[in-house]
C-alpha cells in the first residue's frame, strides 16, 4: 500500500512572530533595490534679484554700523516740532486720543460719582484708570525710547513699541517712583516756605526730576545716589545744557495747568481735554526729547575733562 507523500513546507509564514532570525532577516529583506528619487534641481534665481538682495543686506548692514552724525545745536535743534516727526506723529495722535478720553471719563466721574451713590462711584472710576493707566504706560515706555535713542546722538528713529501691557506698566510705576522722589523735595520745600500756595513745591519738584530721571536712568535703578551726584557735577560743564533746558520746559508746564485749570473753571469745562490731551501729549515728548538731548550733552561734558586727563598723563610718560 503506498503512502501519501508528505505535504510540502510553506516557504514562508504570514504571522512574522513565528519566524526564527533567520528566516526573519529573509522575509525583511527587499526583493528589489527600491528607485532612487530624482533630486530636485535648484531653481535659478535671476541675477537682478540676487543683486538686489545683496544691496538690500549691505544696506542694512551699513545702517546698523553707522554712527549717527552729531547734532550742532542739540538743545535747540529739532525740539518743538518733534512731536510731528513722521516717527513720533502716531505715537502724538495715540496719546492726545488717550488722555482725551481719559479726562472726559474723569469729569464724568467727578461729576456723578458722588450723586449716584459710593458703589456707583467707584464703578465710574474704573473706566478712567484703565485708560488713563494704558495711555501714561505706553507714553512711558515710548518717553524711555526716546530719552535712550537721542542720549546716543539718534535724531530719527521708531520709537513705537510692540504690545506689551505688562511691561507698560512697569515703566510707569518705574517713571511714576522717580516723581514721588522728586516730590519729596518738593514736600520740603512747601515746609520751608509754608503758605496756601503748592507753586514753590511744582517748582521745586519740576528742578529736581530730571536729576532724579537721568541719575537713575544712568544706574539703572530706581534710586541712585551716585548717579545723581555725577549729574550734580554736570552743571558746572553743561550748565548752558541745563539752563536751556529749564528754559524750554518750565515754561510750557506751567503754562499747561495755568491753561486747563482756566479752561475747567470756565463756561465750557468739557471742551477743555480737547485742547489740553494734545498740548499734554505734545510736552511729554519733547520733555522726552530734550532730557535725551541733556544727557548728551552731560555725557560729552564728562567725557572731555577726563579725555583731557589721559592726554596728559601720556604726555608726562
């Protein structure tokens, strides 16, 4: 009787767990070599545009590496029409709208507030301190830009900053410590004289800010006493700095809450932001401007004396 041949083995099993290393590397393996990708040929790029990039690169290279060519009368040049710069014209408009709305919103308040109840009243006082917060904050942080920018000789540049809330603030609470510093000489000096009238401590606060400013600015701090003794010595060197300085911002301050407490007093007080937001706007930046302008000018006082120095000290070697 003759036996059934045995069945033949699978070449190969459909379950790859049951394959032995082997037989695995077999089943692995590719029967064919798989096709090679044509390579993307690089696209040519006309000889203009290539011309053009490069001009565009060396340009801004030239830019970020030329040093800005020193103003001839930096006290006086440039100083009462920046605010219409086409740099600094929509950061004018942004602060003249804000501190527009911001008054409207505080004499509504001051207005109301008290007659529709205490709960009432302090739901009316947000609306102006956000505002008012929001619109100081970013003329701050623009007022640092411009003060740092013109300190390095710069007479044209953006001083818009990107949206940054928090750090707005910041400045402000930053600018607004350096007042109350000031303010405490002020507070002095109301004691001193003594009398009804704030005049002599708004004077006297108006004198000792921008020593406060550019001392703390120069130590980065909020409160420098070696700084500010530095830019005490500087009136002596830059003392023509300093009275034109004061020339040009006393008066326009002191003339700005002469005009708005006019104008609130008068037949028409809701007219007054109209003016008074834009001339405000208008004498932050140049404040701004010319503060950047002083510390140049201290700057270069400082440096000549002890360049002076130098030279002579080589000479006796």
């Amino acid at each position: 009787m003759d036996m059934p041949p045995p069945p033949e083995k699978p070449k190969a099993r459909v379950n790859p767990l049951l394959l032995d290393e082997d037989e695995l590397r077999v089943a692995a393996r590719p029967s064919s070599p798989p096709a090679k990708e044509n390579p993307v040929a690089p696209r040519d790029v006309p000889a203009w545009v290539q011309r053009a990039v490069q001009a565009a690169e060396e340009k801004q290279d030239a830019a970020e590496e030329e040093t800005p060519t020193p103003v001839r009368w930096p006290m006086l040049t440039g100083i009462w029409t920046y605010p219409f710069h086409l740099s600094v014209l929509a950061v004018w408009v942004f602060v003249s709208i804000g501190l527009i709305v911001t008054g409207w919103l505080t004499m509504f308040w001051i207005e109301y507030g008290t007659i529709l109840g205490m709960t009432t009243a302090r739901l009316l006082g947000l609306p102006p301190l956000a505002t008012g917060t929001l619109t100081l904050a970013y003329a701050a942080t623009c007022c640092l830009t411009i003060i740092e920018g013109t300190s390095y000789g710069g007479d044209e540049f953006p001083i818009t900053p990107l949206f940054d809330w928090k750090g707005w603030v910041w400045n402000l609470f930053h600018i607004a410590a350096l007042a109350l510093e000031a303010g405490v000489v002020g507070f002095l000096v109301h004691l001193i004289c003594g009398g009804g009238s704030l005049w002599p401590a708004i004077v006297s606060t108006l004198v000792a800010f921008p020593f406060v400013l550019l001392g703390a600015l120069a130590a980065d701090g909020a409160w420098a006493p070696i700084a500010i003794r530095t830019i005490l010595r500087s009136i002596v060197p830059a003392g023509w700095a300093w009275g034109l300085f004061f020339l040009q911002t006393m008066p326009p301050i002191v003339g700005w809450i002469l005009l708005t407490r006019a104008g609130l007093g008068g037949p028409s007080p809701w007219l007054t932001p109209l003016y008074a937001g834009p001339l405000l706007a208008a004498i932050i930046l140049i404040y701004a401007r010319l503060s950047g302008r002083l510390a140049g000018c201290i700057g270069a006082a400082i440096e000549e004396p002890s360049n002076e120095g130098d030279d002579d000290d080589d000479d006796n070697e």
